[in-house]
C-alpha cells in the first residue's frame, strides 16, 4: 500500500511534533485579544485608589484569578491591607519563579491633574492616572502572564508564583516584610521580578533598557554643631547655627569620592556607546582610575544629570535642618540630617572621616543615625547570569534596543529577598525620558503611560517568563 503525499506529511508532522530533540516552542497568544484584556485589568486596577487601602485591588485580582482557574489567597498584617499571592504550579525541575508588584500608590492632590487621578482616563494614546508607571504597569503584565500561562497550559520547569504587594510605597512592613516574616517559604524563589528598572524612550523613540541588579543602601547621618549660647544682641564667632550653615553648605559642591563597581561600570560603557559624543565624554570619563579624570566628569553630571551622579559615589543630601527657639537666644546646639545613600560595599566608618575632613570644622560632630553599623554587602544578581541573559534577550526581541544593568539610588523591597540569596531583576515599561521634566514622571502631579507600551511590556514579561518557565 502506498502511502499518499498528504499523509505522508502530515506523519511527519506528527512524527516531528512528538520528537524529543525538538523544543517545544512557547505558545503565542492571540496578542490582539490580550491587548484589550490587558487594557481592561490595567485600567481597572487604576480605577480603584490605593492610596489608603489596597483592598479593592486585592479582591479584583483575587476575583479575575478564581474565575481563570488560579489558586490565589488574600494575605495581610492589616486586613484593610491585603497582599495577593497566587501560584501556578511547574513540574519542580527547576526552582520557582517569583512575579511582584505593588498595588498601593502614593496619594495624589486631585486638583492638579488634568483628569481625575483614579479614571484611568484614555487620551491622545496614552493612559493617565496615579500608579500608571508606578507600578499599576509592573503589576497588570506580571497578572496578565500569569492569565495567559494558565489559559495555554504551558508546561512548566519551575513553579511562577505572582505576588501583589501592598505597603510598598510608605508601609513595607505590610507588603514585603510580612510576606517574609509569616510566608516567606511560599514566596521563595531562585529568580525574582519587580519594579526598579528604567526603559528609556527619547524623542519618541526606544533607545535602551536599564535593569535594576542592585540597589544603595539608604543611612542617615546626623551633624550636630555646637557653640556658646547667649543673647541675641550680643553675636558670637561660635553661633552653632551659623556653623551648622558652613557645614551643611559644603554639599553643594562636595560629595563622596567615585566609587564604580562591575555593575555601574557596565552600565556607563553601554550608554555611552549609543549616547551622542558631547555626553558619551563624560559617561567614560568617569569610569577613569584617574581622580583628575573622573572628578570633572562627575562634577559635570552633578550639574547637568544629578541621577547619574547619585550613580556614580555614595551621595550626600542635607536634607532637614533644625536649630534655634526664640528670635532674641543664641542657641548652643544645631542639628542636620543628611540622607545618605552609600553605594554597596561602602565603608561607613570611613565614608563618615571624608565627610568630617570635608567639613573642617571640630567643633560639628559627624555620626550615624540608630548607631554606626553597616549591614554585610548584599550582592548584585549577575548579569552573566540565565536570568539577565534572557531578559537581555527578550528586550532585543521586543525593543530591538541594548540593555544596561544598572543600580536604583533609592531602595526597592528587592533588597529584603536579595539579602536571602533570591536573584532579583528590576524591569519597567518604556517612558519618554522627556516626561520627567514635563511633570508625568512617578510620583508627579500627573502620571500616564503610552497605551502601546503598557502592550509592549506585557509581550516583554510574556517573554521573559515563558522563556525562564516553560518546560524543555
Ligand atoms: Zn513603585
């Protein structure tokens, strides 16, 4: 009997479909349909305000899971304030994956934005409304991969757990600290992914990535200066105000030496490879073991990029500023607080003697604030490793952009699971670089996103957890 062509290829599709060198592709979802489902979650999670409570957030993603299938719990220190975690459960070859992102947003002055905060309102193609980039976006593509994961049944290597933070903006000890402290086997991961990174749109056009590997470690230290007290008619040399103001003022031109590690070297090189020439100068001439080098090009971005200045040393900020009583006392004591935030693996008794040479002056005492411990470095999650790897390689697939690991001057809730050996990523949806100065940046009196990158970000997560997920 012989066999016709037709059958004939339609056994070797088969024969090829089963066969065991062959890897199973990932699914590709109806990107269409997900894109308006996607919208729909996105802007119902905008809709509720999270400002004060994130119980409506929490109960609507609860609610979407148990519809789909998804074993999801409502976890909370506050029952106002609930966390969410779901898992979707792989075959265990692998360790789990662990998806975050934070319901809460911070509060909002209604009167200054164009359209009401909490309408999530569509205009001109974008989505506007508090918590649209920080961090609805994060929380909307983590909940929508965990949705489409389910509905294609993937197959999956490794358990993906979805956690929704409450808290994490002001009351950590809600979110993060009390899934740690009460659930923290539930949540343990080898890899983790939240907020924290940056992807940079400039003149309306995707130019890089950035992802967060680590993060400053945030220390106060408080000056105290000290003087002879007396009548205010009567001024003294030793006015421990007016000794607190030199000490203070010396920050708008002094911070802490250059310190670039292998993280921030990195990310100084890859942006100066797509940067234009005039800035590029300055992004390599800091990274020189030459302080002659690097000092100006420093000193350059403190004035024209504080953000990459606060990247490239342990930065000082004085930033609260007390002293004095009545109009007519000279006060015998002035106190500061300085916000700073080391870069890891600083040396805080060291990094106290610069500040104190800087200071020049005996009579201000230097010291941190809640005693002089410095907690052991946490490590930066590799960026040769298969988690920086395949998140490098799917923003290539989706942005067609480089991208840059990078270091946040502020500290994120990622900290608190690096500090147990979790390796953790920071990633965000593309912003116009140039909305930062218009006012729509994080926290701002207006918020938004671009409706076709929330879509972009969600094929991004798509891609980086059905890479890192599905079974082989
Ligand atoms: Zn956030």
């Amino acid at each position: 009997m012989t066999t016709k062509p037709s059958l004939l290829l339609a056994l070797l599709v088969a024969a090829f479909a089963v066969s065991p060198s062959a890897q199973s592709p990932a699914p590709q979802p109806d990107w269409k349909a997900v894109e308006d489902e996607a919208m729909r979650h996105y802007q119902a999670l905008i809709r509720f305000d999270t400002s004060v409570s994130e119980k409506s957030a929490a109960e609507y993603i609860k609610q979407v899971f148990d519809q789909n299938g998804i074993p999801a719990r409502m976890l909370s220190k506050d029952p106002e304030r609930p966390n969410v975690l779901a898992r979707l459960k792989g075959s265990g070859r692998k360790r789990p994956l662990l998806l975050m992102g934070h319901t809460d947003t911070v509060p909002v002055d209604a009167s200054k934005w164009r359209f009401p905060p909490f309408s999530a309102t569509r205009d001109g193609g974008y989505v506007y409304g508090r918590g649209a980039i920080d961090d609805k976006d994060n929380l909307t593509a983590a909940f929508v991969t965990m949705l489409l994961l389910k509905r294609h049944n993937v197959p999956l290597d490794r358990d993906v757990i979805f956690l929704a933070e409450s808290g994490e903006e002001s009351a950590s000890q809600l979110g993060i600290g009390h899934m740690i402290a009460e659930y923290y086997p539930e949540i343990d991961a080898e890899y983790c992914i939240a907020e924290g990174g940056d992807t940079i749109r400039e003149g309306g056009e995707v130019r890089y990535a950035t992802v967060q590997v680590t993060e400053k470690v945030v220390r106060g230290v408080e000056l105290t200066a000290r003087g002879i007290s007396g009548h205010g008619s009567v001024p003294l040399k030793s006015n421990a105000i007016a000794r607190l103001g030199n000490a203070v003022g010396r920050f708008t031109t002094w911070q802490p030496d250059v310190r670039i590690d292998e993280t921030m070297g990195t990310y100084f090189r890859r942006l100066a490879m797509q940067a234009p020439p005039e800035r590029a100068r300055y992004y390599r001439d800091v990274l020189s073991p030459d302080p002659k080098v690097s000092g100006p090009a420093a000193d350059w971005l403190f004035e024209h990029e504080p953000r990459h200045a606060s990247m490239v040393r342990t930065s000082v900020s004085p930033n609260i500023f007390t002293g004095g009583y009545r109009s007519n006392v000279i006060p015998s004591e002035a106190k500061a607080r300085l916000d700073v935030r080391m870069v890891p693996g600083e040396d805080g008794p060291a990094l106290l003697e610069q500040i104190r040479k800087a200071i020049n002056d005996p009579e201000v005492d230097v010291q941190f604030t809640g005693g002089g411990g410095t907690r052991p470095p946490i490590p930066a999650t590799r960026i040769d490793s298969e988690l920086f790897k395949t998140i490098e390689a799917a923003v290539t697939s989706v942005y067609k952009v480089p991208t840059l690991p990078t270091m946040s001057t502020y500290a994120t809730d990622m900290w608190q699971l690096r500090a147990r050996g979790m390796q953790c990523v920071g990633i965000g949806s593309a912003v116009d670089i140039e909305d930062q100065t218009k006012g729509f940046g994080m926290h701002s009196d207006q918020e938004r996103l671009l409706e076709s990158e929330l879509h972009r970000f969600v094929r991004l997560n798509w891609e980086i957890v059905s890479e890192l997920a599905r079974a082989r």
